[in-house]
C-alpha cells in the first residue's frame, strides 16, 4: 500500500514539474494567426514559404497560417469581430477594412508601422485605407484591371495597337469593338467586339477616367450622392455600346469578367476591356496553346486614372500582440517578400521598392505593361466613404440592370439612383 | 379537497406519478428553451432596436422605427412580390411534381427500393452545392442546359437563364423544386402507403376506374398529410435564400430578391443586424399568420365533416 502510495506521489509530482515546464514555454512562445483569402496556388505557397522561414528564424513569436475564402471573408471577419474571435493578422480588401474601421474594430497601423515601411509605401495606397487620419491597415496589393485582347482577330480586322504614349480614348474603344463585331448570314451576331460581365463593375472602375465620382463631400463632413454631367455621360456610354452598337453579349451581363474567358478563348470575343490584372495567371494556365493575346495600354477618357483598391492586411483593435503582429508583418512585407507575394498572385506590390524588383520588371506575360496600371491609381470617394459595398449593391447594380434591359429611361434612372443612394446614406 | 382531486385528474395538479413525468421533461426543456426560445425571442427583441455591429454600439429600443424604415425601402418592397410568386410557384410545383413521383414509387417494380433511394439525391445535396453546380449548368456560353437546348431545336441562341429578367426568377424556382421534390415524394409515398388496400378493392367491387380511385380514395386520404406537406413547405420556401443567394445574388434588377437574403445582407454585408432582425419579423408575422389562417380553414373543415 506504502509503495503504491509513493508511485502515486512521484506521479503526481512529476506530472505538475512537467506542466510547470509546458506553461512557461507556452508562455514565452506567441502564436499568432494569420487569415488570409489568397487563392492562386502559387500566392498560398509562397505565403507558407515566408510563414515557414519566419517560424524557423523567429523562436518567441509562431504564426499560424490559416485559409479563408473570397466568397465568405467579410461575413466571417465580422462575426469574428463580434465575438472577440478575430485572427491577429487578417488579409482583406481595403473597401471592407475600411468599414471595418468605421466600426472600430481594427487598429490604427501607421504608429505601429516603421519609418522604412512608411516612405516606401505608396501614398496613394495608404490613402486607400486612411480615414479621417488613422490608418487601418498596411496596404500590400494593388488590384488593378486591364484590357485584354485577341492578337490575331485584331490582326485579322486591321485594327492598330495602341500605345502608351498614345492610349485609346472611349470613342477609339467603341469603333474598335463596331469593326470588332461581325455577322452571321441569319442576323445572329459571330462574334462580340467586348466582353464585359457585370456592368456595374465597368461603371465604377471607368468613374475615375471620366471624373464621375457619384459620392461628393460635403462641408460638414457628409456625403451626397449626385449624377452630374460626368457621371451621366459614363452611364449613358455604357447603355449605347449595349443597347446601340450591340457590341456585348447579353449573355454575359450577369457573369463575372473571368467567366467571359472560355468565349474569349474560343475567339467569340476579341476583348475584355475591364478585367483584374490577376487574369493573366489563367490565360498562362487554361488559354489553347496557340492562343496569342496581349493587354492594352489604359483607357483614356478626362483622365487615364483607375479606381485604387488595395488588398490590406489589417490587425484587430482588440488584439493584445499588436507589436508582434507588426513585427511579423515588417517581414512578410519586406522589399523581396513582397515583391514574391505579388509575382505569385500576379498582382502588383504597394511598396515603390519592390515594383522595381528585379522579377517584376520583366516583359514576360505583359508584367511591364500592367504595372502601367499601377501608376494611375487614384482613390475615388466611393471606396473612401466606405459605403461603396452598400451603394454598388444596392443601388448602382440593381439600377444599372433596369437601364441597360430597358425597363426604365435614363432620366428614370438616374432619379431612381440619386433617390435610393439618399435612403442608404442617411442610414 | 374535491377541488384538488379534480385538478390531479385534469392534469393541472401535479400528482405523484406525473411529478417524475415532468422531471424527465426538464433536461430537453431547458435545451429547448435555452436553444431555440431563447434566440427567437432575442431575434423578435433585436428587430425592435438599432442594434448595429462595431465595438462599444449601445443597444438602444427603438420601438416600431425599424419597420417605418422596411416601408421605405423599395428593395424589400420589391422582395415581398418577389416572395408571393416565390412560395405559390415553389409549393404548387413541388406538391405537383412530388405527387407524380410519389404515385410512381408506390407502384410495385423491381429495384423499387433502389429508385427509392436515388430519388433522395437531390435532397441530399447540400444546398450551396446545389445552387454552384446549377450555375454552371445555367451558364450561357458553357452550361449544359443552353447546349442541350440547342441541340433539341428549341432554342437558337444562348439563353442568359439567370441574367435575365423572365427567366432568373423561373430558373431558381426550378432548382428549389428539383432539390426538394424527393421531401415531398417521400412524404406523400409514407402516406400513400398507409392507405387501406380494401378500399380500392371495394371500389373495384363497385365499378370505379382508376381515375374514380384516385379522386375519391387518394386524394382525401392524403389529406392530412398534404396540408402539413403544404404548411411546411410554405415555411421552407419563404425562408429559402440559400440558393437565390448562389445562384443569382437577388438579381438581375432585384428580381430575385427575397427578403431573407435582404436580411442577410443587412447583417453581415452592412452591420444592421437590428434591421435584419425586423426583417425577419416581419417574415415571422407573415408565417404565423399564414399558419393561423390554414388551421382555421382544416379546423372548420373537420367541423363540417
């Protein structure tokens, strides 16, 4: 009985030293989590790539790669928000960090950020996702759209390059797509001049080049929205190219620009005129073999300027590792990593230093041609506001929609919009 | 004491016997309560504030103010004749097409039990499945239906089937039904099953045709069972948006839109969970008093039988 008694004892005793022992190393090691959407293949193993180097240098401070999805990200974030759930490092886009910011949840990054980073990063990135001063987050990527085109049905129809120098304006992009455009002997339409998917898109990407901003600042800090002259006559092109040149599909309207591609490679569309930069990794990877296709310099209209949106990686206010999360995030983002990160998700990096890297200036898959792009990005007030999830869905999409089938008159239109944007904004 | 007694027989009072009854009750009260009563009642409460998502938002009761704000809103205006074609469409087709089915199953073939099984596939899919793999087959330059379409003669050029204002209603209510027809089928099979063969045979003595048994046996006998299949359907579809949701996201124009989804959105898109709460009150309401209406109409029916 003595001897059972001891055994239990040393048991015992053994067992507490052990836990001791497990509860300060769990104590002195941080784990931290880090969310992200990336998706390409590619981009999810060269983030595990630096998230292992980081593990392997790094003893006091782990991170956890964890997966989430394009589709269902804000809806998580937020639930994660509410419940004191959120991951210490999140990958976003910048237009639901910023609400989120709106709503208190993230912290203000730039005293957290290094001098370093800070002259490095874009200015128009940050200002992407700066609100009344305070920065809610590192922006990482930009998100950029291009034009694609058919290099042999535009050789075939004679149609002549544009170049940076001398860019298509609206009326150059609309002829194109008339000549682009042919004609079965029944009146069915052969091929499309343009692909383009949800219109919606178009018009909120094309604001910026016709200086049709849609949200006006006013002097005690509101917002207003407003169709002017600019913004009438954006919305007005799009109907005529669909309703009057009938130069897109209207089987297309309802698609995202990335399912018009299986048309686009098959040749029963010669462009696509409005499309995310990160296309290109599924033309490389899906298009037929012999398919020849290049990008198109920027459209022209007032300005060449393209909406800014940035993927950002944000940290939670309430997080109690903001300093290490920061640490871990100077690394990530340092000039190499990121220009790694952006390579692999074939988007562009924020910071100055790493556009001029070395794998990025490259004339391979139209890399040079795209960062074109990055140099006219400009942040309209729709995604400064922080309402622009709100508005695009629940006005300017469903409107849009009305018009472009002919359910209702311009006119109509825009009373229908100036009137639904005043019901969302005064909520 | 008489009136103690009289209470105990009734069941009001508690007697001995029925004290332990009540104890085994408990544990599944409480997760009912706890479960289930609690979150409805909260959810009713949220509908009547302003709560809002973000850190440090005081919840404040706002009385029936949310709901002066539901009558402005054009696109949940729009959603509730969107939801009247929804669940009409949805429930006439799917008690149609589950009774044909069920009729068919009930025949006596070999493998019968093997058709019964797959008939359920489609029930068994989880819905977001569902709605993915009808986009693909809806889509108009890839998708299986514009090609197999074309291929019979019966359309000549692609149909954008969820982009477009006739057919983006049609084509979702097309999927609820092929997704929860098996429901319907099984449950009218169950009943079918339980009908008294005698009857149809003293119907044969009698003369009737096989129309006469259907119309005069089937039918009344699966009466029971149709109402609750109907009242429940009725539930399921008006509060569906899982498949509008991947299918058509409430477009083209808000002609999809279904006032779940509004809610949803309003919650997790736009941080109003107190509207979305109100929205679904609203819903409640309209449930509740359609539940009401169509007991009180099986109520006065027995009355009369």
């Amino acid at each position: 009985m003595k001897r059972i008694l001891i055994i239990f004892i040393l048991i015992l005793a053994s067992v507490n030293v052990l836990g001791i022992a497990n509860a300060q190393s769990d104590e002195e090691v941080i784990k931290l989590q880090f969310a992200t959407p990336a998706w390409q293949p590619s981009c999810i193993e060269t983030l595990k790539d630096i998230i292992n180097e980081w593990n392997k240098k790094e003893e006091k401070i782990k991170v956890e790669y964890i997966q989430l999805d394009w589709g269902s990200i804000h809806d998580y974030l937020i639930t994660a928000f509410e419940t004191g759930e959120a991951p210490d490092i999140f990958h976003y886009a910048s237009y639901g960090v910023l609400e989120f910011g709106n709503r208190g949840y993230v912290e203000n990054v730039f005293p957290l950020l290094s001098e370093e980073l800070k002259k490095d990063l874009h200015p128009v990135a940050l200002e992407t996702i700066t609100k009344n001063g305070e920065v809610w987050g590192i922006p990482i990527l930009w998100e950029g759209d291009i034009t694609i085109y058919n290099k042999e049905i535009f050789k075939e129809e004679g149609i002549d390059i544009p170049t940076s120098e001398n860019p298509w304006n609206f009326e150059d992009l609309r002829a194109a797509a008339k000549k682009l455009t042919t004609i079965r002997d029944d009146g069915s339409v052969e091929r499309w001049g343009m692909g383009v998917g949800m219109m919606v898109t178009v018009l909120t990407t094309w604001g910026p080049k016709f200086n049709a901003d849609f949200l006006y600042e006013t002097e005690d800090g509101k917002w207003e929205f407003k169709i002017q002259e600019n913004e009438k006559r954006l919305i007005k092109y799009l109907y005529e190219i669909y309703n009057e040149d009938k130069v897109i599909s209207p089987e297309n309207l309802s698609l995202h620009s990335h399912e018009i591609l299986p048309d686009f490679y098959k040749g029963n569309v010669a462009m696509i005129p409005n499309i995310g930069v990160w296309i290109r990794e599924n033309i490389v990877s899906a298009a037929p073999e012999d398919f020849k296709w290049g990008v198109l310099p920027p459209l022209k209209d007032k300005t060449q300027n393209c909406d800014a949106r940035t993927q950002v990686l944000g940290i939670p206010a309430a997080s109690e590792t903001k300093e290490e999360a920061m640490k871990f995030i100077e690394f990530l983002v340092d000039r190499d990593n990121l220009a790694r990160i952006a390579y692999s998700d074939w988007l562009f990096p924020t910071r100055k230093s790493s556009l001029q890297s070395e794998i990025l200036q490259t004339d391979e898959y139209y890399w040079k041609d795209c960062l074109d792009t990055a140099e006219h990005m400009t942040v309209t007030t729709l995604s400064r506001s922080g309402y622009s999830i709100e508005i695009v869905n629940k006005v300017l999409n469903p409107i849009m929609q009305d018009l472009l089938n002919d359910k209702i008159s311009l006119q109509k239109a825009i009373e229908n919009m100036e009137q639904q944007a005043e019901f969302v904004l005064q909520r | 004491m008489k009136i103690t007694k009289f209470l105990k027989t009734k069941g009001i009072l508690l007697t001995t016997r029925n004290k332990e009854f009540y104890f085994l009750l408990i544990p599944s009260c409480i997760i009912i309560l706890l479960f289930s009563f609690y979150p409805l009642l909260r959810g009713v409460y949220l509908g009547f504030t302003n709560y809002k998502f973000g850190v440090n938002k005081e919840l404040i009761f706002t009385g029936l103010d949310n709901f002066f704000i539901l009558f402005k809103d054009r696109l949940f205006l729009q959603s509730l004749g969107v939801t009247v074609k929804w669940v009409f469409f949805n429930v006439f087709f799917l008690y149609i097409a589950g009774f044909f089915i069920a009729l068919l199953l009930n025949v006596d073939i070999k493998f019968k039990e093997i058709f019964r099984c797959l008939t359920l596939v489609p029930w068994v899919i989880a819905p977001v499945v569902r709605g993915l793999m009808w986009r693909f087959f809806y889509n108009p330059s890839y998708g299986v239906i514009n090609v197999i379409l074309k291929n019979m003669g019966i359309i000549d050029n692609n149909i954008n089937w969820l982009g477009s204002y006739e057919y983006a209603l049609p084509a979702a209510i097309f999927v609820n039904v092929w997704s929860t027809t098996p429901f319907v089928a099984v449950a009218l099979l169950a009943g079918l099953q339980t009908i008294d063969l005698q009857l149809y045979e003293a119907s044969s003595i009698d003369g009737a045709n096989i129309f006469q048994k259907f119309i005069y046996i089937t039918l009344p006998q699966l009466k029971v069972i149709s109402i609750t299949i109907i009242i429940l359907l009725s539930i399921w579809t008006i509060n569906a948006f899982d498949i509008v949701y991947v299918l058509t996201g409430g477009g083209p124009g808000g002609t999809t839109n279904l006032p779940m989804l509004l809610a949803y959105n309003e919650a997790f898109k736009y941080g109003r969970p107190g509207y979305a709460a109100a929205i679904g009150n609203f819903v409640l309401l309209f449930v509740i008093f359609g539940l009401g209406f169509s007991y009180l109409i099986s109520k006065n029916r027995k009355e009369k039988l």
